[in-house]
C-alpha cells in the first residue's frame, strides 16, 4: 500500500531519535525527545489551495525539519508516517 497525498501536503518518515549524547552519556528510551527531523517519502501535487497558487518545493528523499506540534501521525503497514502541510516544513537539511 502507498501513500499519495493530496494537495499540499508531504508525507514524511521520522528519522530514528539519537540513544547517546555527545558526550557519550546512553539515553533511556522514556527521555529521549523525539528528532523533528524527517525524510519525505511523497509530496502532493501543489496547485490551487485556498484561492493561491502552491508550488511544492520539497522532493522525495530529502531531509527536513518540521514543526514540533505539525502534522498528523499514520501508522501503515507497520510503518509510522506524519503528513504535514508544507508550510509546516522549516527547513531542507542539506
């Protein structure tokens, strides 16, 4: 099964959260926050949202920063996604 947004929204996989410091100090699971950084798996077509036109300026395999609180978690197939809007998207991390 595939997930094909609609609209301006992206589809994004959460990269894994990091389990030791800088320093070397091993985090347990219950305090590690989770990265809003995330690879786009799919991205909509764009086009007339709200009366603007919206041009997508993600592609699919880039990484990204998203807004903490943004988007909506899926799970398929054993798999955890989050649609976002793209206005939700901070930065492409190159």
């Amino acid at each position: 099964m595939k997930l094909s947004p609609l609209g301006d929204r992206v589809v994004l996989k959460q990269l894994e959260a990091e389990e030791t410091t800088k320093s070397g100090i091993v985090l347990p699971g219950s305090s590690q926050e989770k990265p809003q950084e995330a690879e786009v798996i799919a991205v909509g077509p764009g086009g007339v949202i709200d009366g603007k036109e919206v041009k997508m300026q993600v592609e699919v395999g880039q990484k990204v920063i998203y807004s903490k609180y943004a988007g909506t978690e899926v799970k398929l197939e054993e798999e955890e996604y989050i649609i976002v809007k793209q206005s939700d998207i901070l930065a492409v991390v190159c």
